[in-house]
C-alpha cells in the first residue's frame, strides 16, 4: 500500500512512521484514562462481590473510552487493517493493548511492558457466559438465547397451558406482581414444578415488584346514554335493523348473541311484551321512535329498529298492541339507570388537562352554549406527592405516550396541561392509565411497602426479584439490605430500566448491582421509548446492550416482542426483524396473549436461525450454500 502523502518508508508496510505515532500516542492516552478511572473507583471496590472483580474493572475501561469520541481513530485503524475497537466491549484494555503492540511492532518502535489485564479476550466471553448461566440458568440445547414468557392468570389454574409453555421453549417463567396474588403465584410456581418434572426440563422464575403506580385516577360515568342505529347501504335503505337486549332491572346476564344495544326495564313490565308487540317512546333528541318485539328469551325480550335513536335513564316506553295505540294501551315502562361502557375524557391539542391532588373522578371539559370550554377536563392521578416533584415546562406522557403535553403551572393542589400530543379527532384517557414524567425528577423510592410484603413470598419461590422503576443507587442498596435481611442473598436481581433516569444513572446503577452476587438488566422497552422518545429507542437499547456487555451481566430483551403475533396469531414484518434483534441480549421476553405458544416456537425459530450468522455483535461467515444454487451460470468450482 502506497504513503499517502511524504516521507520515508519503514517497516509499515508503505506508512511511514510519522503517520503511526499519533496513533499509538492515541492508544497510549486511551489506556491511561483506563487506568485514572480504575484508581479513582479504587475506594468503592471493596463493595464489589468477588464474582465482579474483573468485570467491574472492564466496565470502568469502557466507560473512559467512551468518554471521547474515537471514529477518527477507528477509521485510521481501519485503513491499517487492524482491529477498529468495535467490538471491544468484553475486553476493552485487551483489545487497545493489542492494537497498541501491533502499531509499535510495524513502526518499528520496540514493545512497551505487558500491560496488567483484568479480563483476556477468552475471559470476557467466558465470563458473560457464567454469569448468564448463574441467573438465568443453563443454555438451552439448540441456542444461547434463554426465552422468557410472562405469566397470564389463567396459568394459575390451567396446568396444561403451564406445560405446552415449558414444552415450546420456555426458559424463564416471569411472575409480574402488579397482577394477581400470592394464592394464584404459587399455584403458577406449582404447574411450572410439575412440568418441569413431567418434561425433564429446566426453567428459572423471576417475580417483578411492581414499584409506584403513577397512574390516572378514575373517571365518572358522564354522559349515560345508549345510542344504536341499523345498518344502510349507501342510498340509505336499511339492510339489517339495530338489536337490542331488553333485560329486567338487576339482572346482569348478558345475550348470548351481539347486541347493539342493552337495556334495563322493570321485570314486571318486560314480562307483559309479547312477540309482535311495538314499544314507542321519545328518544333524548325528542324524535319520535319505536322498538319492534321480535323475540322471547325468558324474562328477556329481544328488540329491533329500524332508526338512529339515543335513550338515556329514564325514558318512559309505552307499549302498543296491534290494533290499538299506545294511549289505549296504557301499560308503560321507564329506562333504568344506563352505566357508560366506556367512561373516557377526550382531550385534543391545544385544550388544558388539569391533575388534580384529590382523588376526584376524572371528568370532562365544560362548554358553553357555544361549544367555548369554560372549565377544563380534569383527572387525579394515584401518586399525589409527585406534585412536590413537577415544575412548569416539563413534559408529561400519558397512556404508553399515545397523549403528550407541557406542563404550565403548577399549585399544590393542581397541575395544568396544555396537551400538545394527540391525534387531530382527540385521543381518549381512562382510568388506570400509565402517567410518565421524562423530565422531572421523581422523588419516588421504587420499593413500596406492598413491594416490601411480596418480597417475603418471592424470596421464597423465585430465583430471580425485577426491580421496577429503579432510578437511584439507593433504590439498588435498598432491595440488596432487605434481600439479606431475609436470607434472600442468594436470589438474582433483575434491573428493570424503563425511565429516563434509570437510563441516564445505569453505569452507577451496575457498579451499585455489582455488590450482588447474581445479577441482570432488562431494556423496558415500552416505558423508555415513552421517556426517552421513540426517535431515540433504538440508540437508547443499543447503548444498553453495550454497557452490559462490558460488565458482563446478562440482558433481557423485553416489552412488545411478536406482541401481534401472540396477540392475534399473524407476526408483522417489523416485528420479526425486532425479533431478531434479540438474538444480541442473554433473554428475549415475550408477553402474554392468546397465541402465545405460536409466539415461543417463532421466536425459538429465529433464535436458533439467527445465532448460526451472529453472536452479539460478531458477524458468523458462514457457508452460503443458497448462493451457488441460485448462481449456477457463473460456473463457480465446488466447495470441498
């Protein structure tokens, strides 16, 4: 290769010697940030389990090397022919004294001494093995990627559902104990027990503690009317009538067939309906309407229109018999109270939201005869001490990001929003769902004392504890003193990163795990796109991978993965390159749903295929036989 620019040739290969040096005093530069940030986090050491001593030195390495930006220096690597550090996490000093030696050798310069190595390459690979294998449990037969499948209800009750999961591939049962009870979690653990005899495998239990709920609060019934109307063609002639479920007051047993509409009556009135009979009334709107009995089913009856009509509680329906009118009739029966289905508050950009402190049932704007809103929608959310933590420009996030806004002022009994994420029709919040604050910092410890009371059963039944909303050292020292205060010292922990801050502080949060013997992370993918953006989920979980990597500690890949498939039976395109992705974590979550045994045996198909072309980041040359089938005019010799 020819010297770019002037200067006398050496012993490197066509650079001359001049070109090198900035290299190798790059590297030397490099190792000895390494060596400052180790000394530095000397003190803090000694509270690192023994099982770590090495990795915690690696990650240190890493995150000084990655202090500076170095694709300039990857690039003249590159053009060397040597190793551009890219995949250097496992082994960070190895691989930049590798390097280093190498440039010394082709510019001629004699070797420095050895460099002191807390991990070799064989080491790091070896190392992330073992700790995998400690808290996830053997390497399945077929790949190195374990399969984790969250628990539905049902599992406590259904033992054959317990076991077709262990039988298509389940490595690790996930217990989330925002859900259910001690009572159904044992009868889980115990299906799973029984399988694992029955099928002679092997399978890991993690129970998540289910942190703070900052959640909305509940949301009034509002507007209690029915409305139903029959289905037309495009000229407006009626193809197929409304059917409505008229059921005595107080019975709650739903028709067996779909009915556009159901209605309560007094029992006595209902019983005197005969098939064939009419029932008129005045809808909400004052428009003249009717029902047609078409049908008998015990004390019920069933009804059709023929027009749009909207009943609210107490509507009074008279009943008419053939040949006579409503009037003459003179038996009537009033509407008894109607429960919304769907009890909702419809915000649109622009429009103000207002949390309030008190636990108030969340309600509707007000509007004037105009339609002009003269008091805003309000909601109280079921964490009220965040309101000492929010100020004014903040951003805040509701229901998995689908509603975003600006927080405006702030009093002590209330916040106010100008909502200015939503679809042009408005989106609609409900009760219960998820608030996220990416910009505020929380004073919130992730342990509850609900969390406190269940960790007594998981240290019990569980091999792995999921930490939830771990933002802090602190929330990390707080869960190892109450594991050992129960005896429970032996039992994994899960980091569950799923805010902005638990992203921001996760090299601080490793080093503080690292005091544990057994230990992982999980990327909550769904919380930290809504907190970090969705724009940066992709580089948010790759600088995750990357720093697990480096300390070695085992990665579980999780929220939303074949999330249509196990949720409808057909996988999405997405969803199957998202998938794949996995196969570069120790642990690929899946969530629940009615396919998901068809969700384990795909997603241990693209494992296994996957893994047999890339393990983490190493690209596997494998043999492509496919392309000399296809290419068979180019008349390629055979391959021995």
């Amino acid at each position: 290769m020819s010297a770019p620019g002037k200067g006398t040739t050496d012993r490197s290969g066509g650079w001359n010697r001049g070109e090198l040096l900035p290299l190798i005093a790059e590297l030397q530069e490099l190792m000895q940030g390494m060596h400052a940030l180790e000394e530095g986090c000397a003190p803090y050491q000694s509270a690192i389990h023994p099982q770590w001593r090495g990795s915690v030195n690696n990650l240190l390495h890493y995150l000084a090397m990655r202090r500076r930006d170095i694709r300039p220096l990857q690039d003249k690597l590159a053009l060397l022919g040597l190793s551009s550090l890219g995949r250097a996490e496992k082994h960070v000093l190895a691989s930049i004294a590798s390097v280093h030696k190498i440039l010394l050798s082709i510019a001629g310069l004699p070797p420095t001494p050895p460099v002191e190595l807390p991990v070799s390459f064989d080491a790091g690979r070896l190392l992330l093995e073992e700790h995998t294998e400690r808290l996830l449990g053997p390497k399945p037969g077929q790949r190195r990627v374990r399969i984790m499948v969250t628990m539905p209800s049902e599992a406590g009750e259904d033992y054959l559902l317990v076991r077709e999961l262990l039988d298509a591939g389940m490595d690790c049962m996930r217990i989330n104990c925002a859900h259910d009870g001690p009572a159904v979690w044992e009868r889980m653990i115990e299906n799973l027990r029984r399988a694992k005899r029955e099928l002679g495998k092997k399978c890991r239990i993690l129970m998540d503690l289910g942190g703070p709920k900052l959640r909305t609060g509940t949301v009034e019934s509002g507007n209690r009317v029915v409305k139903w109307r029959p289905r037309r063609d495009p000229f407006g002639r009626v193809l197929e009538p409304a059917r409505i479920w008229l059921a005595p007051q107080g019975s709650a047993d739903p028709p067996d067939e779909i009915a556009d509409a159901m209605l309560s009556l007094p029992e006595k009135w209902l019983a005197s309906l005969r098939t064939g009979d009419s029932v008129e009334f005045s809808d909400a709107r004052g428009a003249s309407r009717s029902l047609l009995i078409v049908g008998e089913a015990g004390p019920c009856r069933w009804a059709e229109a023929v027009k749009t009509a909207y009943v609210t509680t107490g509507t009074i329906f008279h009943r008419r018999r053939t040949g006579k009118s409503a009037k003459e009739d003179g038996r009537a029966g009033r509407v008894g109270e109607i429960i919304p289905r769907d009890p909702h508050i419809l915000l649109k950009r622009g429009e103000m939201l207002v949390l309030t402190r008190a636990p108030i049932p969340g309600r509707e704007a007000q509007r004037d005869a105009r339609g002009k809103i003269i008091h805003p929608a309000s909601i109280a959310c079921t964490l009220p001490e965040v309101f000492d933590s929010i100020h004014p420009g903040e951003r805040i996030w509701f229901d998995d990001g689908k509603i975003g806004g600006i927080v405006r002022t702030v009093t002590r009994d209330q916040v106010r929003v100008e909502i200015t994420h939503a679809r042009p029709q408005g989106e609609k919040l409900r009760g219960e769902k998820g608030i996220n604050l990416p910009d505020t910092k929380l004073g919130l410890a992730a342990m509850t004392a609900q969390d406190e009371e269940n960790l007594r059963f998981v240290v019990k039944h569980a091999h792995m504890v999921g930490m939830s909303f771990v933002q802090d050292v602190e929330d990390v020292y707080r869960l190892q003193r109450a594991l050992k205060e129960l005896g429970g010292e032996q039992c994994g922990i899960v980091l569950k990163i799923e805010t902005r801050r638990g992203f921001e502080m996760l090299p601080d949060l490793l080093l503080a795990a690292m005091g544990s013997q057994n230990v992982g992370v999980m990327i909550a993918r769904g919380d930290l796109a809504v907190e970090c953006g969705y724009e940066r989920l992709a580089e948010a979980q790759e600088e995750i991978l990357w720093l697990c990597e480096a300390a070695h500690m085992p990665a579980i890949w999780a929220t939303q993965v074949l999330e249509t498939l196990a949720q409808s039976g057909l996988p999405s395109r997405a969803e199957i390159t998202d998938a794949a992705m996995g196969e570069r974590a120790e642990c690929v979550m899946l969530n629940k749903g009615p396919h998901i045994i068809d969700a384990i045996r795909a997603l241990d198909n693209i494992l296994q295929r996957m893994e047999a072309h890339q393990n983490k980041k190493s690209h596997l040359l494998r043999q492509l036989r496919w392309w000399e089938q296809a290419h068979t005019h180019c008349r390629l010799p055979p391959t021995s």
